[in-house]
C-alpha cells in the first residue's frame, strides 16, 4: 500500500486512508474522488448554462422570426435551393 504525506499535518498516511490520523483531513484518495466530483458538477454546470444561453440567443430568436413550426424558416429554404438546380 502506498504511503503520501498529509497536506497539512505532513504525517505519513496510506493512500486510500479515508483521513488523516493526526489532523482527519480528508484522505488523498478520497480528496481526488471529491475533486472529479467537484469537476463534474462544474462541467453540469457549463453545460446547462451554454444549453440555456443557445435556447436563449438562438432558438428563441429564430422561433421569433420563424414562428415555432418553421414558416419560411431553413427547411423550406433548402428545398427552394433544390428544386432550382
Ligand atoms: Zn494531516
């Protein structure tokens, strides 16, 4: 089992120890896992403000101008496009 020092108190600890015996702060271990966890819910995060910002500087525009079911919108365009070549 491989032994890391502590962070904080530079004690000698077993990588998967759940904390630290001298200070209980977390274990590296379980410090990485609260990391990715951290990084996943950032990235969630990114993800659902990109998808709201796209709904709300594209798709709503485009329904604005449109109308919701495509009224002269690209669908109708590109078979314009078709039919003339
Ligand atoms: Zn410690």
């Amino acid at each position: 089992m491989a032994l890391v020092t502590c962070h904080i108190s530079y004690t000698k600890l077993a990588y998967d120890a759940p904390n630290c015996p001298k200070c209980g702060t977390l274990g590296p271990k379980l410090r990485k896992t609260k990391k990715l966890i951290l990084y996943l819910r950032l990235f969630g995060f990114v993800v659902i403000v990109a998808l709201l910002g796209y709904i709300w500087f594209v798709l709503i525009p485009k329904i604005k101008l449109h109308g919701l079911f495509n009224k002269g919108g690209q669908i109708q365009q590109v078979s314009i496009k078709l039919l003339s070549v």
